[in-house]
C-alpha cells in the first residue's frame, strides 16, 4: 500500500519531466501505480474486490451469522465473542477448521455496525465560540493587519466580528461584553480563543526608555484585578492530596 508521501514523490518526478519508466526504475513501483498516483493525488485504501475464499468456514457461515443475529437482541454481557461461537460451531455443527475466520468474520460485523460519526448538538444558547482572525486595512501611514474577533453561536452560527487594537486579555474581555450586549444574553459557557497576556502597566517599555511619545491604541476597559477573584485554597502543612 502506497503512502502519501509516496505519492508526492511519484508526482513530484513526473513534474520534474522524469519518464514513466524511469520513475518506475527509482521508486521500485508498477506503471499502475504511477497512473494511478497521477491520476489521484490522494491514495484509496485497499479493498478487496471479492470475499477472501473460506473452504472450510464457508459451508458453516450461515450457522456462525445465525448466532450472531440472535445476539442482537440480547444483553451485552450475553453475546458471543469469537471464541464462544468457536465453540459452539464445533460442539453443535461439527465444525473442523481454524478459528481465526471465525475471528475476521465477527471483527467485520462489528466494524461495519459500529457508529463512526460523532454529532455535535449544542442547545440555543449554551455555547459561544469566539476565535481571532486578520484582515489587512488601509490607514492614512500604510496598511496594518487588524485582529478581528470573531464570535459565533454554536448552535445557530449566528456571528459577529469585532474589529479590536490587540488580541490581548482586556480586547477580548472587551469584544466578548459588546457581543453579549448586541445578542442580548449570556451563554453559559464560552470557548474558543486563548487571550494574550497583558504587557506591563508602567511607564517604561521593556529595555528601559520611557514610552510615554508613543501613540496609544483606542482605550479599553481593564480587566478585573485580583482581588475580585476568590483567593486559592491553603493546603495546612501535612495534609495529603486525595
């Protein structure tokens, strides 16, 4: 079974002008093979064009699905697993072969029973997610890239975007206020982005100078301090955790 990245490889020599044959010599692969990967850029997984033969299990398939379909309808911890219907093909049916077809046999009825999608069914009004993206705007010194937050209920996927300064704590504490306003209500659980935290709130930057001439971004309420959140709990020395 070819890889991706066999595939690639396949695709990228015929690219570059290389032939057929000698793209066949260099990655040891069949003509086939190389049509196909020209043809489809992704690879098909392999499927059998037939049922594998079963000589021995096949004149006792019917009586192994009878079994299986009787265990439908019955608990859990009451259906049979491979090595019971084993049994049972052997002591009731006189069943002379190996196990292990037994074994693919119900591996396949279960894999092809088994659910493989999972909904994502969220009630109006419990979930809001909110994420930035970028958008490139005109300003009278040159184009600037301007975060936009981007707020979207999971249920109905109504959004908004919001045009913000940064995508720091106080921007998206921000932009979340305005969106509960304009959608007049609170959800009750909200994810989604992951704030950046806040530079520091004194006077000097980062190598020292005062940053007092620079030009400042639109003013944002701050975020709440400290205080308004409940200190953590003390464990008393000698305690133990659980």
């Amino acid at each position: 079974m070819r890889t991706v990245d066999d595939v690639s490889e396949i695709r990228r020599l015929h690219r570059d002008s290389v032939s057929a044959r000698q793209v066949a010599r260099r990655l040891r692969v069949g003509r086939d093979t190389i049509r196909k990967a020209l043809a489809d850029p992704e690879p098909k997984p392999y499927a059998l064009a037939a049922p594998r033969p079963a000589p021995v299990f096949g004149a006792f398939q019917a009586a192994a699905d009878a079994i299986l379909d009787a265990d439908r309808t019955a608990p859990r911890k009451q259906q049979h697993t491979a090595t019971q219907v084993y049994r049972r093909l052997v002591a009731e049916h006189g069943y002379a072969g190996s196990y292990h077809p037994i074994q693919r046999d119900l591996k396949h009825r279960r894999d092809a029973a088994r659910e493989t999608l999972v909904p994502l069914d969220h009630a109006p009004g419990r979930r809001l997610e909110a994420d930035f993206g970028h958008i490139r705007v005109d300003f009278p010194d040159g184009r600037r890239l301007v975060p936009v937050l981007v707020v979207t209920w999971s249920d109905s996927n109504a959004p908004l975007a919001l045009a913000l300064p940064t995508e720091r704590t106080e921007a998206v504490l921000y932009g979340l206020v305005a969106a509960f306003e304009f959608f007049g209500g609170v959800p009750g659980r909200c994810g989604g982005t992951t704030p950046r935290p806040s530079p520091p709130t004194s006077s000097a930057g980062a190598s020292g100078h005062s940053t007092r001439g620079t030009p400042r971004s639109p003013r944002i309420p701050p975020s709440p301090p400290r205080s308004a959140y409940p200190p953590p709990r003390r464990r008393s020395p000698g305690s133990r955790i659980g």
